[in-house]
C-alpha cells in the first residue's frame, strides 16, 4: 500500500525494540469487549485508476455539469476562478501544512492570512477581521453571540426573515439550548425588512440583516443600522454574495458593528455547498469578544517583520469554557484561496466585475420583464432578483433544464407566501445569448 | 522564574492567598498583584478592569491579567465600591511586570474594615509559597 | 547535524501584497460586457475598495515565495501530538476536483444531485461501520463543530426525557474545545482529575455523576496516548444516572479496528476526517468533523438527512426531534469526497494497517527516546507518547528552547505545552506514514539537541538560527495587535 512504508524487516526490527511480540501485541491494553465482533464490509480497495472511474461514474450521475448554465444564487455562486488560483492554493507548503502554532515555520501560511484579513476588513469596511469562521450560517450565529456577549444584559435578539432561511435554521440551532430568544423581522412590499417594529425596543441585544438580502434586494443599511442604535442594539450585517461590495456601500460605512457572511463568490469552487469560508469583521472596540483566530503583525529578535497568531487568550486553548467560541480548525485554506482571488481580481477589477454582474443581472430581470415577467418587490439589486410569471413556469423552466440552463430557484418551499416565484442569479459566467434564450421560452 | 527569596514581598501590606496585596490608605484600599503573581504570569499584555460603582464582594472576580498563553483571574480582597481603577494599565500592562506594587489595579471602599485584618502577613504569605 | 534534514539555503523575501503592485495592473481575465450598463442609485454607490492592483505574474510570485517559508507534511515529518499529520494522498485533491461535483450547486432539486447524495450516503454508511455506531451526519465542519453537534443533542435529548440537565463531566486532559463547546449550550463543565496512571477511574466519575449531569465527555484514547481501559465502566457508571457518554474521536487514528466505539458505551461520538482521513490542514482548515450515533439517539441528528429512497437518494429534513440545521449546506463536501476517496482506496485492511503501523511507530519512537527525555507515564502507548523537560530543567532549558531547536534540525516540533497535566508536555504523534528511517532520524535530532542543552545550551535558546524569522515578539503582538495592514481610510 502506496502511503505505508513499512517493509517486513522494518516491522520486525522496531517490534523488537518496542519488545512486543506482533503488531496484534500493540494493542493488548484494549479489552476485548471494547473490541468490534466482525468485518466492517467495506468495497475492496481501490487501485488509482479505479478511483478516478469510480468518481467519474458519481460525476456522471449529476445533473449539472461545469458547462451547465446556473441561474441561482442562495447563498452558492457561479464565478470565474483563474487557474492560477486552484495552482497556488493547492501548493503542498499551503495545503498540507498545519496551524501556524511553530510561527518560524509558518510564515507563508501566517502572512496569507494577514493579507486576506486585511483585504477583508478593506472590502468590508470592519477594523478587525478573523481568520474565518466554516461558513456565513456559522458566522451569523456566533456574531449574534458575540452580541449577546456584549450586552451582557440583555437576552434577545432579532433576525430578517430577508436573511437566507438556512443562514436563520442555524442561528436557531445555535440559540435553543441557550435560552436566549430570536425573533423575526418582516419584509415589505419593496422586498427590504421592516425596521419600524423596533422603535421603542430596549431589550434587544443584536439585530442583523443581509445585504443583498436573500431576494436579491440591497437594504437601506444606513437607515436599519441607526434605528438598530437607537434601541442600544449592535447592528449585524450579513452577506452571501460579498463582490456586492465592489460596488456598492460597505456594511461598516453604512454603521454595521459587526459584518459577517459566506466569502465563496471569491475563488472558492461551489462544491455542493461546502468548504464555504465565514467572513467576519467588527469594529476596534469589540476585538476582545472576537471568535476565532486572529494574525498580527510583529518583530523578531533581528527586528525583521513577521507574523503570529495573537490575542489567543480569547480561545478555547487557553479561556476553555470562558472563550469567545469553540472553533479551533476553521476554513483557513478558503481564507487563503479568497486572498489568492482579490489579489488577482485587484481594485480595479474588482469593481469592474461587481459592474458586470449588477449589468447582467438587470439585462435579464428586464428582458423577462419585457417577455411578461412581473418584478414582486421594487428594491434596488445587485446580481439576484425574484420574478414571477404570468403562466405556470415549472414546464419552461424543465425545457431550459433540457436546454442546460437552470432557470431560477423556486421560492414556495422556504415562503410559502411566495410559491410560485422564482430567485434569479446572472454572474459573469453567462452571456447574453443565454438570457435571450430564457426570455424567448417565457415568451413561448 | 524568581527563586522564592529573590521575590519583593514589602511588609507594610497584607496578601491573599490568590497572591493579590491590599494597602489601606484613610477609607480606600488599594489593590494590585504580588511579585510572585507577575514573575509567574510573565509578560503581561492585557488588564481587564471593572467599571467604577461595581460593587463587588470578597473573593469575588474583579478582572483578569492576560498574558500571551494565559488568563489570571483576579480575585477581591476586600469587599467594597470600586471607586478608581488604573487607566495606565490599558496601554502600559507590563507596569505590572515591572513594579507590582506601584502598578496598583483598582481601589475600593471598604464595607467592612475588619476584612483586611484576617489577610496574610508578608512573613504568612512567603510561608505558603514555600508549602 | 550534516545527515539531518535542516540546511540553509537562499529563501526569498516577499513584501505584503498591497505593497506590490500599480494601479491598473490586472491578474484576471473579466469578459468584456454585452449587455448596456445599468442605472444604479448614486446613494447606494460606495467608494473604490483599496485593494492593490497587481498583475498575474505579482501574484504567482507573491504567493510561491510565500509558499516556501511553511514546512508541511510534504517537506517532512511533523510529529504534532493530537494532529495526525499523516500523508494527504494527492489523488484525493483530484477527486475532489471532479468538475460535476465542484461546480455543483447544493440547493438545486435532489434528482440533479445524484452523485453528491450518494457520495454522502455511502460515506455516512463506511463511517457507521467503521465506528460500530448506527448513524451519521455529515453537516459538521470541524471537530469543534462536530462536539458541539454533540452537545445540542445531549441538549435534545435530555429535554425529550422531560428532565433538564446542566452539567457535563470532562476530563481535566480533555483539548480545551471540549469544556468550550460544552458552554456553548448552556452546561458547566465539571472536571474530572485523571488517576496516577492518566486514567479515567469509574469511582472517580461516580462521585461526581448524578442527575443534574448530562453526561461525560470522553477522548479515547485519551490526550496522553493511553486507551482509557476502564471506559465500559465510565459508561456504566454515567448511563445508569440517565447521563449520555460523548467520545471525542480525535485520535481514532490509533485504533481503527479496534476499538467499536457502540461496544465501549459511547452514545455519540466525532471523526476529524482531517486526521484519521487523510484530509489535508490546509493551514488551519477546511476539515470536517462528522458525528455518528446510536439507533436511540438518530431522530436528534441535524438535518437534512441523506436518504436512500429505492434507487435514488434524497435530503430528507421531516426529523421533528431533530437539533436543526448547523451549517448552511451539507458540511464541507470537498472535504468529505477527500475522505471517502481516502476509505476506497485503503479499504479495511488498509485502514487497520494504518492503526498498528501509528502505534507501532509511536512505541518505536517512545522506547528510543525514554533515555533522552522524561517519560511521565512509562507503559505502552497508542499512536503518540508525552514526554517532559524535567531532565533538562537542570541546565534551565525548557521544552520551547528544545522545540525551536528541532527546527534547525528539519522538522517541526512535536506539540508542545499540552495537555496541562503534564510539565513541559511535549506530546510526539508520528503517524503511520512515517518510514524507520526517518523515525531515526529524529531520533538522532533530538538526542543531539539533549547533549547540547547540556554542552551548548545557548544553541538551544538562540534557536532558531536558520529559520526566516526567529523567535518572533507575541508579547507585542498581544499587547499592540496590528491585526490588519495600515488602513487608506474607510
């Protein structure tokens, strides 16, 4: 077997200076009953070559493919990743190495992530941003933590239903054992949340919104963010599809306390889901109730800059049940990949390619309004929108699927007061000839 | 590490056992961290402090010393009203480090004077180093 | 030191990425657009993000220098106590590359997802089989998460019994996610002092177990490398005050076939797939922390579920006692094809090979060098052994001095400082991967640097001479944090 070295000799020589008599003899402090009773009934092992038939047979079994053109968001985005993003990412030095815990052996991995928490807390408008956090669902539980960490007194907190609906399933996972309360906000007509219902409140700890919202829609970050600190709350802002800020405001500029949310759009393969990478940025003051990993600049003895891990009383290694959080291997290659990206993608490009995707998504929200499409909320957007139709869409939409075009995501299953609309995603990756095509079945 | 008869341990104040002194001055006690809690915490990096108006009870926690692989939770002498706190500790925590004993940390009134009595004597505090 | 892996050699420097650059370099290819240019609302416009421009030349540069000032798996032998860094098999990176599955979108109808599901459905089978549990999620993304996945079904649990319970038991060698994910439902962690011989002892958890208590949290084996004999017992002792036993597999690399985790009374029961399965650290992550648990306590497994309905497979969240949904999606699924390409390839034999072959090298390692340093706990050990600095406190060099040492040497130190029950714990995990050469090798470094912490101990302090940066100032890290490159101004 390719990965164990061991030849017979060597066994037989090491077993002699252990002083056991059989590898089986390895394991004589293991009683029996703790023992399993037979074979696990694993496939036989695989050669290399049957490995790659056999996940080429999976592959074979998806019903989109690279080539297939995806007009949905929620949370997973199709964009561009240069392949000198997948080369460098997965170097050996950066993909098998470990935590930078030996920091004179780390520096690759240490200065990527200073560089990837700098450009995020630029994008993000954040004074302080982490090292990652699994994924925007994860990052938008413990932020709301954070919050509830912060004002202390203090036991409720509120959530948009405008927030992805898998993002608010988690945070509600995260908050049932804790006896801490969420509750809802509701959206209107214009698709943006109804921040009128926390006048008056004084017992919230944390409100968060996304932005773009789940719809598609940009809230009016500025207005919800000063009604939010009027209450004494701390304003969460959340994200999915974070090359918004390439163009638009950003959370901090617009008041957010704490910005958190789902960093895949930037090089990250989709991957059914997963790994995604939780960004999350807060303002200078709440540094110390930051989770998660955190990289500082520093001196050596010679005076040369390096970089470390910092600030690590906050962790679980050290406070143990005191700390910020209970995360201790996060995304950091994502982090890493994410940095690779918008150094690529540069300023320039970075604004250029928000352009882009906010001109192609309004192509074809209007070319479907003008195929007979009707718009239900009348917010602004950046690359996602809901439409509905006027006859029954599920057959168009199977005929685009024919054609290797999955026309929208149908909202019923998650608002069962939206059956029947679908949310539409454009990125870079689709052209105009593709949208012309699903106006003209709409049309038919 | 100091050897226990390198430490700096003054005789005019009382210790605890959680190695915090106390010096009461008219109707305020003032309170800090002994030389043997500095010289095993290492460089400190970070002082948590309490608000002034906490009213905090003793042996109650009334902030913490951070150093950069650990957290020393601090323990109160003297129950009492905070009525000042160091500020200088916020950006200079390695005072501490440096002259424990002018580098004070909080200062309290005192609800029961009687408290600072039953708290070591310098000769009592070296005796339970040693044990 | 000339046999040894460490040498010098000409390493670039590589300033900070916004320190290179021009503005209007581009390193990426952006279609030129089709479609008019749309009105936005100035209002919602923000400024240019300050983000250098560089081109893909900066960038393959920037990064490849960088690249080679980390030591990794691929450099050399990286003994982290508790990390199993064993080889990640670069096959498993192509599978995991497979264009249909990495391009595919994970909200989209199950019919389009076939592959992915049944990916998930096999590999949630394998590790049943493999721990001797029932059933699987796949959801976490870490260990951490996986032990809090735990914890919330504990919660679950307990609250369906009708009986609310606010306290779990932890062992005072448990890694310190443990205590913290505990908290993070809402229990106190209560500790639970090892014996003499750094085990747990059932009278021990007896005393302190009662009906307040949720359960115990156990890792086996335990932080010290010992398997934890009496673990039946614990169980017994925790099931029969209505408690829950939780096993954290962070080291099941040690005992792959044999130890049946059902068997040893554990009720749930992590997998870092980023150790026993090969999956690569990637610096910190991404890895995947997956949990398997008893028939009994299925229902409170996260949702959605990845069933199998006839030929096809399904995301299945009608679970009403379940804990919910704990990440977005289905976990970290380029994670889990890593493992699962890992499990196909090694099979059963291969995997039960892996265990001996780590516990064989850990003992190999543990023998060879109890005359260089103080082993605190002198019995056979499992797939990594403890040592202390106690022999070399005499000269006051400490365990740091002789870890940066081992860096000149080649190889990155062996964990260190953990657990807290041990002085100067430097805790040693070879791995299976690891070749008799290369074992003696290390051998030979650290019985060097033990006769120079007595000859030469300033070698040991200065250290480490060769590496880029030395001894690197966390002091002002901590206490000044520059934590992100000088701001342009919001």
């Amino acid at each position: 077997m390719r990965y164990l070295p061991h030849t017979p000799e060597e066994i037989s020589e090491m077993l002699a200076v252990v002083g056991a008599d059989s590898l089986e003899a390895l394991f004589a402090p293991v009683p029996a009953d703790c023992r399993p009773t037979g074979s696990w009934h694993l496939p036989l092992p695989l050669s290399e070559w049957q490995l790659d038939d056999h996940l080429a047979g999976l592959a074979a079994t998806m019903g989109t493919g690279p080539r297939t053109r995806v007009l949905v968001g929620a949370g997973s985005y199709r964009h561009h990743i240069p392949e000198t993003v997948r080369t460098l990412a997965s170097r050996s030095e950066f993909l098998t190495a470990y935590t930078p815990y030996q920091p004179e052996i780390s520096q690759g991995t240490l200065q990527g992530i200073f560089e990837y928490q700098t450009l995020t807390a630029r994008l993000l408008g954040m004074d302080v941003v982490n090292a990652s956090m699994y994924d925007g669902a994860t990052a938008l539980a413990e932020a709301l933590l954070m919050g509830l960490r912060i004002n202390r007194k203090r036991t409720r907190v509120a959530v948009s239903r405008a927030v992805h609906p898998n993002y608010r399933a988690v945070v509600e996972s995260y908050l049932r054992p804790t006896g801490f309360t969420v509750e809802d906000l509701e959206f209107g007509p214009d698709g943006r949340t109804d921040v009128s219902a926390l006048s008056g409140r004084d017992d919230l700890a944390a409100v968060a919104l996304q932005s773009p919202n789940f719809f598609g829609v940009i809230e009016d970050l500025d207005a919800a963010n000063a009604a939010i600190h009027a209450t004494g709350s701390l304003a969460v802002a959340a994200f999915t599809e974070p090359l918004a800020f390439g163009l638009l405001k950003n959370p901090g500029v617009c008041g957010a306390d704490i910005a958190c949310g789902e960093g895949q759009s930037f090089g990250i393969a989709p991957s059914f889901g997963g790994p995604g990478l939780g960004m999350f940025g807060c303002r200078k003051e709440h540094m110390r109730s930051l989770p998660g990993r955190l990289v500082g600049e520093t001196r050596d003895l010679e005076g040369r800059r390096g970089y470390v891990l910092t600030l690590a009383t906050r962790e679980q290694h050290i406070r143990r049940e005191k700390a910020t959080s209970n995360i201790c291997s996060n995304q950091g290659l994502c982090a890493l990949t994410a940095a690779m990206y918008l150094a690529s993608l540069g300023g320039t490009g970075l604004r250029r390619l928000a352009r882009l995707n906010h001109d192609k998504a309004h192509y074809l929200r209007q070319v479907l309004v003008d195929a007979g499409a009707r718009l239900p909320f009348t917010g602004p957007v950046f690359n996602e929108f809901v439409a509905e139709f006027p006859h029954d869409f599920a057959p168009v939409r199977d005929r685009l699927l024919a054609r290797g075009i999955v026309a929208g995501l149908e909202l019923g299953a998650f608002y069962p007061e939206l059956a029947g609309r679908y949310l539409f995603c454009v990125t870079e990756t689709i052209e105009k000839k593709d949208m012309d095509a699903v106006a003209a079945e709409v049309r038919a | 590490m100091k050897e226990l008869d390198e430490l700096h341990l003054p005789d005019d104040i009382r210790y605890t056992d959680e190695h915090e002194w106390a010096r009461i001055t008219g109707d305020i006690a003032r309170i800090g961290v002994s030389d043997y809690a500095q010289d095993q915490l290492g460089d400190i990096v970070f002082v948590e402090l309490p608000a002034v108006g906490d009213t905090i009870a003793r042996g109650e926690v009334f902030g913490t010393l951070e150093s950069v692989k650990a957290v020393s939770e601090l323990y109160l002498p003297l129950s009492g009203e905070v009525v000042a706190v160091n500020t200088a500790l916020t950006d200079a925590p390695e005072l501490i480090n440096q002259d424990p004993y002018a580098a004070w940390i909080i200062e309290v009134r005192p609800t029961d004077a009687g408290e600072y009595d039953q708290l070591l004597t310098a000769a009592a505090y070296l005796d339970l180093l040693r044990g | 030191m000339n046999e040894q892996p460490g040498a010098s050699g000409l390493i670039l420097n590589e300033p900070l990425l916004w320190e290179r650059g021009s503005k209007g370099r581009t390193g990426m290819s952006i279609p030129a657009s089709d479609v008019p240019a749309a009105d936005i609302d100035p209002a919602l416009v923000g400024a240019e993000v300050d983000f250098p421009d560089l081109s893909e030349v900066d960038v393959v540069r920037h990064y490849t220098r960088l690249s080679q000032w980390n030591y990794s798996v691929d450099s050399g032998l990286y003994p982290l106590g508790s990390c199993t860094m064993k080889y990640n098999p670069r096959t498993n990176e192509r599978q995991a590359a497979t264009p249909a599955l990495a391009a595919a979108h994970p909200m989209l109808a199950d019919e389009l997802g076939q592959g992915a599901l049944r990916l998930l459905f096999e590999l949630q089978g394998m590790l049943a089989r493999i721990t001797g549990l029932d059933a699987v999620s796949l959801q976490p993304a870490a260990g951490a998460h996986g032990e809090l996945t735990g914890m919330l079904i504990f919660h679950a649990c307990h609250r369906h019994r009708g009986s609310q319970r606010h306290k779990i038991l932890i062992p005072d060698t448990a890694h310190g996610t443990n205590p913290a994910s505990a908290a993070l439902c809402g229990f106190r962690a209560v500790a639970v002092p090892s014996d003499e011989r750094g085990m747990l002892d059932p009278a021990t958890v007896a005393a302190l177990m009662d009906e307040d208590t949720a359960g115990i949290m156990v890792t086996n084996p335990n932080t010290l490398g010992l398997f934890e004999e009496r673990i039946r017992e614990v169980a017994d002792v925790v099931h029969a005050r209505g408690g829950l036993v939780y096993g954290d597999g962070a080291n099941m690399n040690a005992v792959l076939g044999v130890m049946d985790a059902r068997r040893c009374g554990i009720d749930v029961l992590h997998l870092n797939l980023h150790k026993t399965f090969a999956t690569p650290h990637g610096g910190g992550g991404p890895g995947a922390g997956p949990v398997c648990v008893t028939r009994e306590l299925e229902p409170f497994l996260p949702v959605p579920r990845v069933v199998r309905v006839g030929d096809s497979f399904r995301l299945d969240a009608d679970r009403p006692l379940s804990v919910g949904r704990i990440h977005a999606f289905h976990g970290n699924f380029g994670v889990l094809v890593r493992a699962y390409s890992y499990i196909l390839t090694m099979g059963e034999t291969g995997l039960r090979r892996a265990s001996e072959l780590a516990v064989l090298n850990a003992n190999y390692l543990k023998e060879r060098l109890k005359s260089v340093l103080h082993l605190p706990y002198d019995r056979p050990c499992m797939h990594e052994c403890v040592f202390s600095d106690e022999k070399q406190q005499a000269h006051k060099i400490t365990t740091l001095d002789m870890a940066k040492r081992l860096i000149d040497y080649g190889f990155h130190p062996p964990t260190i400082y953990f657990p807290l029950v041990v002085h100067g714990a430097m805790m040693i995990e070879p791995t299976e991967t690891e070749c008799k050469a290369d074992l003696d090798q290390f051998v030979a470094a650290l019985t060097a640097i033990a006769r120079e912490a007595e000859t030469e101990p300033e070698l040991l302090r200065q250290a480490p001479q060769r590496a880029r940066v030395r001894r690197l100032d966390e002091v002002q890290a901590a206490r000044n944090p520059c934590l992100v490159g000088p701001s342009a101004g919001r």
